[in-house]
C-alpha cells in the first residue's frame, strides 16, 4: 500500500512539475513568436497588419501577440 502511494504521489509530482515547466517554455516560445512578427510587420501597409492579424485570431488566437498587431495598426 505505502509502495503504491509513492508511486502515485511521484506521478502526481513530475506530472505538476511537467507542467509548470512546460508553461514557462510555452510563454518563452510564444514571447519570441510576438517579438518576431512585431519585427516583421514594421513598415508593412495596415491591410497586411489587420490580415496577419485576423490570421492569429482565427488559429492560435495569442492575446499578447494580438494586442501587439492592434498596437501596429
């Protein structure tokens, strides 16, 4: 009984650490994908802007990378 409890605590352990972790790399990932388009949509015309835009919107739907597009346009 002890053995099996060690075993599910363990699991739920790792499984809350995994998770943790893989949000900190989420939010690494999708800062840098926001600084990249905020690069590239510099200088483009507003209609390139709202489609990239909408494009975001309708797939990923990233707030911060969103609110960076509105700020372009």
């Amino acid at each position: 009984m002890r053995e099996k409890f060690a075993i599910l605590l363990t699991a739920i352990l790792v499984a809350l650490f995994s998770a943790t972790a893989c949000g900190g790399v989420q939010q690494q990932v999708e800062d840098r994908a926001r600084e990249e388009v905020e690069k590239k949509v510099q200088g483009l015309p507003t209609e390139e802007i709202r489609s990239v835009r909408n494009y975001e919107k309708g797939h990923k739907n990233r707030k911060t990378l969103i609110e960076s597009l509105d700020r372009s346009l």
